[in-house]
C-alpha cells in the first residue's frame, strides 16, 4: 500500500480545460479564472484574475436547494451539483441557463437507488467525472447511510441530450460494526484513478482501488489533521489540504507527512508572507496556473457572511483576490 500511496500522490494533475481538480464551492481554469457557487444566492460567478466579478448563472430557476460543488469537465462546461439533490447541471464556461445532466446509475446496485448527488470531481488522465453520492442503503440494500464514488465520462460538448453513460461503480463504503464513513464534503481521485483520497472526519485516508470491484476498498491512514475541509491533488506531487479548525493551508506529502503551507493557525485575515498570513476557517482549495493555491473561506466581514477568495502564490505570499456576500 506504501508504494501505491506514494504513486498516487506523485502523480502530476494534466493540463486540460480545467487546470486542477476542483475543491468544494469552486473550480479554477488554466487562465486563473475561479467559478464559484454562492450558495445561499443559488447563483454561480466568475472572478476573473484582476478581481472582477461577473455572474454566470440562477440556480434559482431549476432547483430550491443550495449548489455546493463545480467542477469544469473536458469539454470546457460547468457542472454542478446541489445539496441531496440526485442530479446535476451542465452550464457553459460563459454562463447561460443551467441545463438537467441526467445520472442513470447502475441498475445491478440496490444501494444507489434514491441515491442523492454530493459533488463532483473531473480526473483529467482517467477522462471521466467522479461523483461522489450518498444513500440510505448499502450494497446489498440493507438499510443505514452509505456513501459511494461512481464515474462516467462526460457528455460530449455538442450532445442534443446531456446525459451520460451508464456509471460504474469505482468506490464503495466498507459495511460493518463501527466503520467510519466517507466524509460527505471532501474527496480526491487520483488523476489517473487508480486510487482515492477521502476525508473521514479528522483523518486523510488512502482508499485503493485495486479491490473496488470487490465490494469494498483497500484503505490506509495517511495521516491525521485538525478539522480538514478541501481537498486537492498538487501537481508538484502531493495533496493540499485547507484544515478549517486550524486556519491554515497544508501541503500532504507522499509519506504522509504534513507541512504548513500558509496561515499561522490564528483566526484572521492578514495577507503577506505565508508564515505571517492568517485565515479564517478555510474550507476550499485549489491549484491554478503557476503553481498558485486559490484558497476559499465563508466567513465575516463588517458584521456579514462573505465568501472571501485569497491566492498564495509560488513564493508562499498570500494576496485577496476578491470578497463576495455570500447573502441576498
């Protein structure tokens, strides 16, 4: 399994429409470009590089519930999931009405029936989006919570309908006494698929695919960390990782060691070097052009809940590219 794990992490993130795999709440291209859900708005926006702000989309049209993940696909598009709902939408990078993206799951899995979307990442070298679902049945319909990553490829860009290929089942939770669950709001496929990374509560756990057509997955602890929200593959090797409770930026290495990237583990919003720059309970990250981590945060400015974007460049300092009200 160490040689897996250190495979995996290893692996570089391709270039492709999307320049890395999305965190939760937002996805960067390969022009530094962030699209990002402003989920109590129900309403998707783009910053550009320079801080400008321009929206894309009304999720209030198609759906009462609140969109919590995005990713951008191979074909250039948007997709996005809603909280418990059991589909997604496909909408263009310019922005335009959000279009149903059907998930015709397998019909030989009884534990996905009534399954509900919980986010979605796309993989660039498997050339499939995983998405990660929860249900209140297991594999063999027996009842209780389950959590389940499938994938499929992508709707082609010019499809009259779209909807994908029926999905294979890649990832499954372990059924047994006292198991823990997948963490519903973080998980990392690695770019090639081979293995997944997910966040089950304070532990970053390895999961190996090599068995997943089995019933269950391999998995291996990699390491333990406060209370870690975002999750992304670096393309230097490793993982990022935003750690909420401790206000800072982690980078996860192959061997499982942790290294602060960012943020001094005080509650703030100081920019400048990252040793000296604080965060406030950080929930997302990504990795864009250049090597540059583009890290989220929910919280408060002048008395009101925003969504905050900030950037912490190659030489580790961290600048505001731009604040959003994350309320009506």
């Amino acid at each position: 399994m160490k040689s897996l794990l250190l495979a995996a992490l290893l692996l570089p993130v391709l270039a492709a429409p999307a320049a890395a795999h999305p965190p939760y709440g937002f996805a960067v291209d390969e022009d530094g470009n962030v699209y990002f859900l402003a989920f109590a708005r129900r309403k998707l926006f783009r910053i550009a590089p320079d801080g400008e702000i321009k929206r894309l989309a009304n999720l209030n049209q198609v759906t009462d519930r609140e969109p919590h993940s995005v990713t951008l696909g191979p074909d250039g598009a948007l997709y996005v999931a809603a909280t418990y709902e059991p589909r997604a939408w496909r909408i263009p990078r310019e922005g335009g009405a959000p279009r149903e993206w059907k998930l015709p799951l397998p019909a030989d899995e009884p534990g996905l029936a009534g399954a509900n979307l919980l986010q979605l990442k796309y993989t660039p070298e498997a050339g499939w989006l995983a998405v990660l679902l929860r249900s209140q049945r297991g594999p063999g319909g027996e009842s209780g919570q389950r959590y389940w990553v499938v994938t499929a490829p992508p709707p082609a860009a010019n499809a009259a309908t779209p909807t994908a290929p029926v999905f294979r089942v890649r990832h499954r939770d372990g059924i047994g006494a006292g198991e823990r669950r997948l963490y519903a709001s973080c998980f990392a496929p690695a770019p090639d698929g081979s293995a997944l990374f997910t966040l089950d509560a304070d532990v970053l756990r390895l999961r190996s695919a090599a068995t997943r057509d089995q019933g269950r997955d391999n998995i291996e602890v990699v390491t333990t960390l406060g209370q870690p929200w975002g999750l992304v593959h670096d393309p230097k090797g490793g993982l990022v990782v935003a750690d909420s409770s401790r206000h800072a930026i982690f980078r996860v290495l192959a061997d499982g060691t942790t290294r602060r990237l960012a943020g001094t583990g005080t509650r703030g919003g100081r920019n400048g070097p990252g040793a000296e720059a604080e965060f406030d309970s950080p929930h997302g990250v990504a990795v864009g052009p250049q090597g540059r981590v583009y890290v989220s945060e929910y919280c408060k400015i002048d008395g009101r809940w925003c969504h905050r974007f900030r950037v912490i460049a190659a030489d580790g300092t961290v600048t505001r590219l731009a604040v959003v009200p994350g309320q009506p």
